[in-house]
C-alpha cells in the first residue's frame, strides 16, 4: 500500500485536463498505485520516475518516493512535453529536498 500525496501543480494539470477519458483513466491509474501497483514506470534521473498512461497523447505523471510507502505526484504532462516535463519535475523534486 501507498499513500499518494499531489502537488499543486499536479492538481491543476488534472483538473484542467480536457480529455474526460484521459483523467478518468489517470484517475484509476492513481487508485491502481495507492494498492501497490504502480504498472508502467522508469526512473528518469535524479530520483525521479515516470508513470505512463498510455491514453490519448500518451500521458506522463512524474513522482519521487519519500520513505518506503509514499508517493508524491510533481506534476503531469504528456509524449510531446515529456523533455520539458522532465527537466520540471527534476527542478520541483529538488525543491521538495531543500523543504
């Protein structure tokens, strides 16, 4: 089990997201992960990972682990901003860091 905590940033990605499909699936991916299974994810450096939602542009949730069973969402995006998305979440986790 984990918890699974959102930033800000990643709650408003989420509500503004238009594709009513998108965030319905996203929403059940979120779910799946507080049960334990976090499904399809990589590391994309600096203790940072990507979830993937593979639905509508191909969506990508970035999150960094705090302690053995939590899980804090950074934000959102999708295949087309993933390098900028990534660059972000790097930037965002760092700052959780220094909190």
């Amino acid at each position: 089990m984990y918890t699974v905590e959102q930033s800000g940033t990643f709650k408003a990605w989420l509500n503004d997201l238009r594709d009513a499909m998108g965030r319905m699936r996203i929403t059940a991916r979120l779910s799946m992960a507080t049960e334990g299974n976090l499904g399809d994810c990589e590391s994309v450096g600096d203790g940072v990972h990507e979830m993937r939602v593979h639905v509508g542009p191909g969506y990508r949730l970035y999150f960094v682990h705090r302690g053995n069973r939590i899980i804090f969402l950074l934000m959102g995006g999708s295949k087309g901003t993933q390098r900028r998305d990534i660059k972000r979440a790097k930037e965002m986790a760092e700052a959780l860091d220094k909190e």
